[in-house]
C-alpha cells in the first residue's frame, strides 16, 4: 500500500518554509513531507534522515525529480546532532518527525511488522539493527515482556499475553508472526476480540521495543531544539500517548520561564523561555476517513525563541 502523509499540509504550513532556509525531516518515509519541503525550496537546502533502506532508495527517485537541494542521511535521527554537525551545519530553520512506521513497512509481509502477513518474526526499521521481534519474544524474562506489553501497548491483559508466550517457549521458539498473533488470540476472552484484534497493542509494543523509539526520543528533541534557529520551527507528529506525552513533556520544560526571574519586572533574553507553545492539531474528521491510520495522530509545534 502506498503511504498517504498524515496531517501533510498542516505540519508544512507550520515549518513556513522560506526559500533559502535550511531544513530537516528525521523521518523521511516514503518523502510525502520532504517533497512538500523541497518544491519550497530555491537556494536551501533540506536534509532528510531515514534508517530504512527501502524507504530511502524509494525516496531518493521521488526527490530527484524536484530538485537536488537534499541529501538523504541513512542514520538513526538519534545522531541527528553529531551528522548535522559533520556536514558543518550547526544551526537550521525548520525540523520535523513523523514517527512511527510507514504504511509500506507494515504491508511487507517479509518485514514482520504485520500481524495480518506471516513472516519470521523481524520488525526492525533498520535491517543492520541486532535486537530482532524474535529476540525480544524469546528471549525476555517474563517480567520484562510483561513489562514492554502492558507500558508500550497499553495492553489490559498483558500478563495473561506474557504468561502464555512464556509457556509456550518452553516447548519450542516462536518463529513466526501467526504464531504469536495466535498465542495472543487464545490469552485473551472472546469479548474482547470483538472489540480489536487482540494481537493490535501487544505487536506494537514489541515494535516498539525492538527500535527502542520511545527511548531515544528526548535527546532527539532536545537536539533538534538547540539546532534551531531564532524564528525556527519544530514540528512533531506523534501516533502514541506515550510518544505524546514524551514531546509534551520536552516541549513544555523549555517553553517555561526561569523561576529565578519569574517576578522581574525586566527579564533578560537569555532567561526568557527558549520555546513558544503553538496550539495541538488533530488529523480532520475528512482526513480521518481518508486515511484511518492518521485517527491516532497529534502534531505538536514550538518556535524557538531566543
Ligand atoms: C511515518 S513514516 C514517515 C512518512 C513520511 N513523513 C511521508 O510522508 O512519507 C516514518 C519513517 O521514519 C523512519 N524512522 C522511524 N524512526 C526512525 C529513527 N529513529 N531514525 C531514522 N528513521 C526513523 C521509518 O523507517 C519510516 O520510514
């Protein structure tokens, strides 16, 4: 399946993409932002993280065509900092992230991230990474599985889902993503797979895990934030609560005005809050129809102050 970008023209309109600016898209996907990105662009130019070969090589064809003011950067955006700073850039005028996965990543079957598609259990953005589904399966302890399942997916029945993976490795390794999905399918009552498919919060919470996407997320903002120039803008899409509450949380500790000075009846710049708070957006009910996979998403924005 094609992937359709999720709330395309909100993020754009707030980078406010000035034609000589430089950007950064830490999730280039299959280049639905970056080509939105790149046509704005005359003399700027617009860097572009992905860890996904698939997802670049597609993505490089797509931009080529519009322009070449781009380099595709094939690394983690946890080193955005340290790539950026290699290639002398040290300050830009518009970052954003899309997280998660791409409708193509999900849709290949032999990726593993699917629990509709058998595959070998994999589930790894960046094919050279070690920890594999499989590993994390197989080889958590009972606590830890039931650990990732109930805080990353959120899952109600967690415990009964980690017990049964426990038992059932003790006979053989769980291979396969039928097999787990069909573990998880039996941990749980009837009733509540009516209501989803009961393999949904467990599978996102091992994807979860295996590309460690909610650890490396604040020193990933925070970097992005230093690099930002006066007037620069971030902008964030998130699919999850816990990613939500993640760049809530790191948006609103430097958007806060310094105690010390609080009651000053002049503050100087350098105690001024670093960011400014723009209002969430939530996808359209029209986007939502369009394209369910947007249903869970919120784009936050901040503007660097000083
Ligand atoms: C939701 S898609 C982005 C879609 C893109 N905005 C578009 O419109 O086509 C997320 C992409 O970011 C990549 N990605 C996720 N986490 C990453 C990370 N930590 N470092 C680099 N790339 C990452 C994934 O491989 C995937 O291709």
């Amino acid at each position: 399946m094609k992937h359709v970008s999720v709330l395309l023209n909100e993020t754009i309109n707030a980078l406010n993409v000035k034609e000589d600016g430089i950007y950064v898209d830490c999730t280039l996907g299959y280049a639905g932002h970056s080509s939105a990105i790149l046509k704005r662009l005359k003399k700027g130019k617009l860097y572009a993280f992905d860890q996904d070969e698939e997802a670049r090589k597609h993505s490089e064809n797509v931009l080529r065509k519009i322009s070449d003011n781009f380099e595709i950067i094939p690394n983690n955006f946890v080193n955005l900092k340290e790539e950026l700073n290699k290639r002398e850039i040290t300050k830009v005028d518009g970052i954003m992230f899309d997280l998660g996965v791409s409708s193509p990543q999900l849709d290949d079957a032999k990726r593993g991230f699917s629990f509709h598609l058998d595959a070998p259990l994999d589930m790894r953005m960046d094919k050279d990474a070690k920890l594999s589904a499989y590993d994390v399966v197989n080889d958590y302890s009972f606590n830890d599985l039931y650990k990732i399942i109930k805080e990353y997916g959120e899952e109600r029945y967690a415990k009964q889902i980690a017990r049964s993976i426990e038992q059932r490795r003790k006979q053989k390794n769980i291979e396969t993503t039928f097999e787990l999905s069909e573990i998880i399918s039996n941990s749980v009552p009837s009733k509540y797979k009516r209501l989803t498919h009961p393999a949904r919060r467990t599978f996102q919470a091992i994807r979860i895990e295996v590309n460690k996407e909610l650890s490396i997320l604040p020193k990933s903002l925070n970097d992005a934030i230093d690099m930002l120039n006066v007037n620069g803008v971030i902008a964030v899409i998130t699919f999850h609560s816990l990613e939500d509450k993640i760049c809530k949380d790191v948006f609103t500790k430097r958007s806060k005005e310094n105690e010390l000075v609080k009651n000053l009846p002049i503050v100087p710049d350098e105690y001024k809050p670093e960011l400014k708070l723009l209002k969430k957006i939530k996808p359209s009910k029209e986007e939502i129809i369009n394209n369910k996979r947007s249903r869970s998403a919120t784009l936050r924005i901040a503007i660097k102050m000083r």
